[in-house]
C-alpha cells in the first residue's frame, strides 16, 4: 500500500493541508488540496487538462514553493 505524500503548512496561514478528492467516486479521481484553517484550496496542474489524478501529483504543487531551488527567477 502506498504511504499518503505529507503537505506542507499552508503558505499563507501556516494551517494544516488535506487532500480532496473532487471526482466521481468510483469512476475517476481529481485531487486538489485545501488548508483546513483559512479554506484556501490548490486546484493543482495535472497530466489531464484540468485533472490531478494522483495524490502525489496534488502534492508535488501543493508544496512548492518560491524559494525552492527550482522557482522561477
């Protein structure tokens, strides 16, 4: 079983991150993430137009940030 990707504190609140799973239960699985504090929500980039189909993907966006090495100068 794969272990759940860990999410950082939310970068505008410092609140705490869950994933939710926006699809059709069953049928397909479009995962953003939301800060369970100040409500802001990560309608995160997928490989599908419009679709996060992975948690790992939902996180990889969630927890980035500008001063990762790899932001944009």
């Amino acid at each position: 079983m794969k272990k759940t990707p860990q999410l950082k504190p939310c970068p505008f609140c410092g609140g705490k991150a869950k994933f939710e799973n926006c699809g059709d239960p069953g049928k397909f699985a479009d995962w953003d993430v939301v800060c369970t504090e100040c409500g802001i929500l990560a309608l995160c980039p997928g490989e599908e137009p419009g679709m996060v189909t992975t948690k790992e993907e939902a996180a990889k966006a969630w927890n980035r940030r500008m001063d990762d090495a790899d932001a944009p100068d």
